[in-house]
C-alpha cells in the first residue's frame, strides 16, 4: 500500500467486532466426510478429504476486511492452504479466466482468476490464532482481501475453473462481477 492511499475504502466504517453474514443457515459439516474438488476447466479433477487438504503448504496471510454493507474489519490473520497451491493440484486448461467457488449450503461466488494468484488469497482454517468458528465459515472458506467479503465464500467445498465468466449467488441478485471496494464495485 502506497502512503497516499488511504486504508478505509470510500463508504466504509471501521468496526471493532466481526459482524456475520449468512444467507440462510449454518451449515452442519462432519470432517470425517468433508471433501474438496477442484474441477472444471481441469485437465484431471481433483478430489481432497480433510487429512489431505491439512497436509497441503500451509501459508498465513494479515489483510482488512471490506464488507459491501459498509463495514470494515482491520487486521485479521489468516491461516490456511494459498489459492494457487491448491490450483497448482490440477492441470488448469489455459482457457480458464475465472472460477467459481462453491459451498456447502449452496452458495456460490465467482472471481477471476488474476485476483487469485497472490500472496493474500487463502483457503482459511484459522483467523486470528483460533480455529476459524462454523458461523464464520468454518471450518474452511475462501479468503479474498482485495475484493469485497461476499466474494470469499464460507463453508467453501469446491473450486470450479471456467473458460469465462457466470454470475454466482449474490451476483445473480445484482451483486457486481468483479466487486473492487477501492472503486466501489458494489453493484453490477
Ligand atoms: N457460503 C457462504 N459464504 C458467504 C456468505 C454466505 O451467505 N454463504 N456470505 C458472504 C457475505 S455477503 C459476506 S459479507 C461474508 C461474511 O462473512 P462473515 O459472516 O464471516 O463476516 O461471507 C460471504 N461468504
Ligand atoms: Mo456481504
């Protein structure tokens, strides 16, 4: 971050606690049969249960949070599996340009896949020290700082790879495509 940006997006306001947003309930997850896919615009599918995913590169990330119904939650620790460890799994066709993450639940969000390749995008079992809680996604979800939060998906199961872009839950409802908060992307 240059010194001229500011940290709080326009629109935003700062709040101590961490507020939850769920569209419908908590889902109920047992370990013992979690599974993660990787699928799509693959060359092979990939399918990990829980013993394998933990065993992947673990990585840790420290990024704000920018909810797109205006708060905003800073310094939070993530710990978890990089989207591109785990993208580096499958043969992803070169066609791919977006994905589209999917949850237990339902819910589903789509992201291109340039915002996914850095540093601070994480698969998270863990925010700040402790295991990440169920009404917070546990007990994984995507995380995916530069965009607004309803792009990183709790309860996240699943990884598709697309040749092009599909709106996913929220976007289907008028959320924006892309969902930058530095140039409010709130709507599409
Ligand atoms: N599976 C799932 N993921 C989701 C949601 C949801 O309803 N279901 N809500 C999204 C929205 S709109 C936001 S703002 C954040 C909220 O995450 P939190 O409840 O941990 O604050 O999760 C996002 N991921
Ligand atoms: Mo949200």
């Amino acid at each position: 971050m240059t010194t001229d940006q500011p940290r709080l997006p326009d629109g935003q306001r700062l709040t101590d606690g961490f507020p939850t947003l769920t569209y419908g309930g908590v889902p109920n997850i047992d370990l013992a049969t979690w599974d993660f896919r990787i699928f799509g615009a693959v060359e092979q599918e990939v399918t990990l249960n829980w013993e394998q995913f933990m065993a992947l590169p673990q990585s840790t990330d420290h990024s704000d949070i920018h909810c797109v119904t205006t708060w905003s939650k800073y310094d939070n620790d993530w710990a978890g599996v990089l989207f591109r460890d785990v993208m580096a799994l499958a043969k992803v066709n070169p066609d791919a340009t977006h994905v589209m993450f999917h949850s237990y639940g339902g819910y589903t969000t789509n992201v291109p896949l340039a915002e996914l390749l850095g540093d601070d995008v994480l698969f998270a079992h863990t925010h700040n020290g402790q295991p990440l809680e169920a009404e917070h996604g546990g007990p994984l979800r995507g995380v995916v700082p530069k965009l607004y939060f309803w792009k990183s998906a709790k309860w996240v199961r699943g990884v598709e790879f697309m040749a092009g872009d599909r709106p996913g839950f929220w976007e289907m409802y008028g959320y924006h495509m892309h969902g930058d908060p530095w140039t409010e992307e709130r709507y599409g």
